[in-house]
C-alpha cells in the first residue's frame, strides 16, 4: 500500500510555489488543516479548518484570508516569502459562535525544486458577533503542493 501511494504521488505533476492547490497540517492556534489556493503569482486564499486547544469551551475553528505575497522583503539565497492580508474567522464553541475579521502576516520558507513550503503566521482578529473581542493566533505549518 505504502508502495501505492507513493507511485500515485511521483506520478503527479507538482509546483514548489507561486502555482496550484497545497495541503497540509498547521499545529498552534488553531491546529488542524491547511490549504492553500494560488489565484495568481503573488495572491492566494489560505484557508485553515481546525480545533483551538486555548479554550475548553472550544469545537471547530474555521479561517479564511485573501494573501499577498512579497519576496523581496527578506534578502536571501533562500525562497523566503512574506505574506499578509484580510481574511474572516469562525470559532464555533460549545455555547455560542463568534465570527470575526482576521488579518495575517507570515514567513513561508519554499524549498529549491521541494513540492511543499513550511510557513509560520500571526494573525490579529477582531470578533464582532455575537460581541466585540481582540483575540491573536499564531501557528506553524507545512503544504505539500499538486498541480
């Protein structure tokens, strides 16, 4: 099986950046799913499904941002990329949901001729339903990137 997947996975035709559709893990606030959209060479939706380990009351944890991306902010021989934008965040407790305006900053490292990229992020957010309440999340993470 192990054998299988790996076949299935040499065989498909990978971009390392700037190109198709990523998926991976994000440990932190909130830890689960990644996912990652390119709509052009320096704009994606980054997208995020999740649990928040920082509240007991908590049950899912849903992001979305709309992200640009710079390269010529960190000087490098490394691909390292900066990214920032808006996005939304949906935070679904036990007793109540709160929906709120998200917005991201975040390193990603692309790794030379690599079919994932590793990134770190942190993310302001401001609920506004059912109440106003600043909340941070902050997390790492790695895609790994088909066509």
């Amino acid at each position: 099986m192990l054998s299988f997947g790996v076949l299935i996975l040499t065989s498909l035709n990978i971009y390392s950046q700037q190109k198709g559709f990523g998926v991976g893990i994000i440990a932190g606030e909130p830890t689960g799913i990644s996912a990652k959209y390119w709509t052009s060479e320096t704009n994606a939706f980054h997208l995020g499904l999740g649990y928040s380990f920082t509240s007991s009351n908590s049950l899912l944890d849903f992001y979305s941002d709309y992200v640009f991306h710079n390269s010529d902010i960190i000087k490098t021989k490394e691909n390292l990329v900066v990214y920032y934008g808006p996005g939304a965040r949906l935070k679904i407790q036990k007793d109540n949901a709160r929906l709120g305006l998200r917005g991201v900053i975040g390193i990603i490292w692309v790794p030379q001729d690599a079919p994932i990229d590793l990134f770190v992020e942190l993310a302001p957010i401001l609920d506004i339903i059912p109440g106003t309440k600043f909340d941070f999340a902050g997390a790492v993470g790695a895609r790994y990137f088909f066509k």
